[in-house]
C-alpha cells in the first residue's frame, strides 16, 4: 500500500509511504541516507532550508546594502528556533550580513514583529510559508507596504501586492513526480530501495508593482532569471 501521513507508519509499519515536500529525511529520521532509505519510506525533499538559504539571497540581491536580514516563523509549524540557529551560522557566513530570528504565532503578534524590525534596524526580511501566514498574507503584505519592508515569500500565493518575491519548489511538479514513485511502489518495488529524491524545478516570482511602491529597482539580472514577473 502507497500512503501518507504523518500517523500511517505507526498504524501500520508494513505500509509504504510517499513522503512530499519533507525537509531533509535523514535528519528527521525517514531515511537512513538519501539513495538507500532503508525504511518504508521514501519521496522527495523540498530541503527547505536550503530554499531559506535561497530566499536570503534573493533578499539581498534586491536590496545589495541589506546588512541585516530578518526571518519570520512560526514555532508552532515545525520550525524551532534551534534549528533555524543552526542554519542562521552559515547563511550570515555565505551572505556576509547578520541574520536574525522573529516569532509569530499568531496575527496578533505581527505588528510587534514589525515594531522589533525597525527597532532592529532590518532591512529585507524572509517570511516562511505556515497556516498563520497563509491565512493573514494580505494583512503581512500590508505591514511590509507600511514600513517599507522589502520580503521574500515561500510561493507566489502570498504576493497580494506588499511582497517583493517568493521562491519555491514547483509544487505541481513535485505532485507528479510523487506519483511516478507511488507506481513504482505498486509494481512491487520496496520503498527501502527507491531513492529519496530531492525537488529540482524552482519558481522565482518578482512583483514589480510592489517594487515600485517599496521603491526599489529590481536588478536585471533577478528580472531575467525570473519564472513570473507580476508588472
């Protein structure tokens, strides 16, 4: 059986699961390594915190004198504080600016988000995609318009006019390769053995319009490179 969800091993441990968009299998425990799972599980990566990697970038290629950049999140999703940490150490490295944390759980916390922001002197912020953000994007976008904050969002759903870019796995994409290993799986092949595979097809979506009301000039560069561009 080719299944999913976060309870299904447990129910039953002989199922096979397909997992979709996990960040990275081996370090949440999946997968022994990524080409021999080992398991009942396999599926594919979204490895999001090589994409918040990728959305810091695109941060500061849109605003290139951003010294310090801020990352909104929701503890409540799956993301810790720790393990953002981990990562902030290597991405002030590779981006040679200060990186620091901000939490919302829910919309109330967002204007004292803001008011942190400015008080700490954030120029570019990247917002990860959860339920809270979702639902509330029009109020963030909002905020951002506001105080001028130039952001970057996990897909082109939460661009409603403040938000600058998002950059994200093509979801659709990641859905049908997801079925091509369920296939597998049902002509008999063990999940153990079917490689973890990691999402490649990525969507950059700039909006120029909110560009425009945030004042900034969008590099060439970023244009052309870009799967959308929102005039």
């Amino acid at each position: 059986m080719a299944c999913a969800g976060a309870g299904c091993q447990e129910r039953n441990p002989h199922c096979a699961v397909v997992a979709i968009g996990v960040d990275n299998p081996v370090d949440m425990g999946l997968a022994a390594t990524m080409a021999r799972p080992g398991g009942n599980v396999t599926g594919i990566s979204s490895w999001a915190g090589e994409l918040v990697a990728k959305r810091l970038q695109v941060v500061r290629d849109l605003v290139p004198n951003a010294r310090r950049i801020g990352i909104l999140f929701n503890p409540e999703a799956g993301v810790t504080r720790a393990g953002l940490d981990s990562g902030i150490v290597n991405w002030e490295r590779m981006l040679g600016a200060q990186i620091r944390a901000y939490e919302a759980r829910a919309p109330g916390d967002f204007e004292g988000v803001f008011a942190a922001l400015a008080r700490d002197g954030i120029q570019g912020l990247v917002v990860l995609a959860d339920v809270n953000t979702y639902t509330h994007r029009v109020r963030l976008n909002e905020l951002c318009l506001q105080r001028r904050m130039p952001s970057v969002w996990g897909s082109r759903d939460f661009l409603t006019g403040g938000g600058l870019a998002s950059y994200q796995s093509d979801w659709p994409a990641v859905f049908r390769r997801a079925a091509t290993l369920v296939d597998k799986i049902l002509k008999g092949e063990k999940p153990a053995e079917i490689p973890f595979e990691q999402a490649t097809k990525l969507e950059l979506v700039i909006d120029k319009k909110a560009a425009k009301a945030l004042g900034i000039t969008v590099p060439q560069a970023l244009l052309l490179s870009a799967d959308e561009v929102i005039e």
